[in-house]
C-alpha cells in the first residue's frame, strides 16, 4: 500500500484547520504589534483561549500520530528521523526569536513540547487507554501542586513547574502541555480497539477547500516554520506603506 493510500485524510485534513487557526492568530499578533488593532488584543480572554486551543489540538495530533506510527511497535528510524525534523525546527524558532527579541524568545514552545511529549509517549504506547488519560489529567495538575522554588534555575524553565512567571512569546510547557499529546495518545487507542481508524481511512472528504488543506495538513511542519515570517513581513511592509 503505498504511504498516500495509508494516511488518513480526515486528520490531514484537522491539522490543516489548526494551521489556518494558528495563521489567523499570529495575523492578529502581528496587526496588534505594527498598531493596526489595539494593544493587549491578543490577552482579551477569548483569544487568550483560542491560542491554547489550537496549540493544544496541534499537540493532541501529534500524540494521535505517535500511536498511529508506533502502536504495533516503535520504528526507531521513522521515529528518530521524524524526532530530528521537529528538534531542529523548534531550534530554529529559538534561535530566530532570539535574534528578534532576547527578552521574549520561544525557548519551549509548540514544537519543543511535541518533542519532549513524543520521548514521554513512548513509555505510554503499551499502556492501557484509560491510564494514559489519567496520567494526562495528573499532568494538568502537576504545577499546581509540583511548582516550587527547586524548579526555579534556568534549565529547568521547560518543566513549567518554577515559582516565577516565564517571559515568553510563546511558551508551553511539559507541564501541564504534555496532557494533551497523552489524550491523543489515548483517544487513539480507543480509537482502534472499535475499528474506527479503518473507517476514517476511508472517508475522502469532498469540495475546494479539503484538498487544499490536506496537503498543507500532511506538510504541516514547513508551514508552521514560514507562515508567521511571511505574515510578518506582509504586516511590517503594510505598516510601511501606511506611514509613507
């Protein structure tokens, strides 16, 4: 069977929506920043609410398709090769942030949490459904009774357990972010034990747009990497234009 029979067109199809979601936000955060809507926009509770949303449904795939590449047994290569691509794409928003503001950079952010969630979800590919939603729950909880001032140097800030607020543009930690890759991990669990990866398998959804943001779920990294520099750039040349 060859790997475009195999994928499963209606979760290429969900992580498409979450990168257009995630588009309209960082569009949202750029007009704030070049003045074109009004500041603190992005902090009003409804999109303070939708920012997690998304980064929570790009995180919830990631551990749906752990199960699915690795449920009947871990493919090291795939693995490690996928494991590569996603470190080096985090590593390259750290450094690209960095060089725009060192005072908010993205030093754990949607792409690094993923890595670290996939190293956790190894150990829960045998553990039963229900378990691996508990340990998530545990994982929602854990900074409100895990933060303390033992977590507070600066190589632990990706725990999300320090006593201090982080400063950061984008900022999810292990802790309580690793909940939502462990319930993907368990939604796809129960998932297969009633058949319904089959049938989803076979569901090919129709009209313009479904084709347009399969492909764009099934390269979901290298857009998630260029989409907010070309927003940024379009944003910054647009407030160019309307100084001029």
């Amino acid at each position: 069977m060859r790997a475009a029979e195999r994928r499963i067109g209606v979760l290429d199809l969900a992580r498409g929506l979450a990168l257009v979601a995630m588009a309209s936000f960082h569009l949202t955060y750029d007009l704030q920043l070049f003045g074109f809507l009004p500041h603190g926009t992005i902090a009003t509770w409804p999109l303070w609410l939708y920012a997690r949303l998304i980064a929570g449904s790009f995180i919830f795939l990631a551990g749906v398709g752990l199960w699915l590449g690795h449920g009947r047994g871990i493919r090291w290569g795939p693995f490690w090769r996928r494991f590569a691509r996603i470190a080096a794409g985090a590593m390259l928003v750290t450094v690209a942030t960095f060089l725009v503001d060192r005072s908010s950079y993205v030093f754990f952010g949607i792409l690094h949490s993923i890595a670290v969630s996939s190293l956790i979800g190894l150990a829960f590919l045998r553990v039963p459904a229900a378990l691996t939603a508990l340990a998530g729950c545990l994982a929602i909880i854990a900074p409100h009774v895990l933060t303390s001032g033992a977590f507070d140097a600066a190589l632990l800030g990706w725990l999300g357990l320090a006593s201090y607020g982080i400063r950061s543009v984008d900022f999810e930690p292990t802790f309580p972010w690793v909940a939502p890759f462990l319930f993907g991990i368990a939604a796809a669990k129960v998932a297969g034990r009633r058949g319904l990866w089959g049938s989803l398998r076979a569901l090919r959804p129709k009209g313009p747009a479904f084709p347009v943001l399969a492909w764009a779920g099934r390269h979901s990294l290298p857009i998630y990497l260029l989409h907010q520099p070309i927003l940024f750039g379009l944003v910054w040349a647009a407030a160019r234009l309307n100084a001029a």
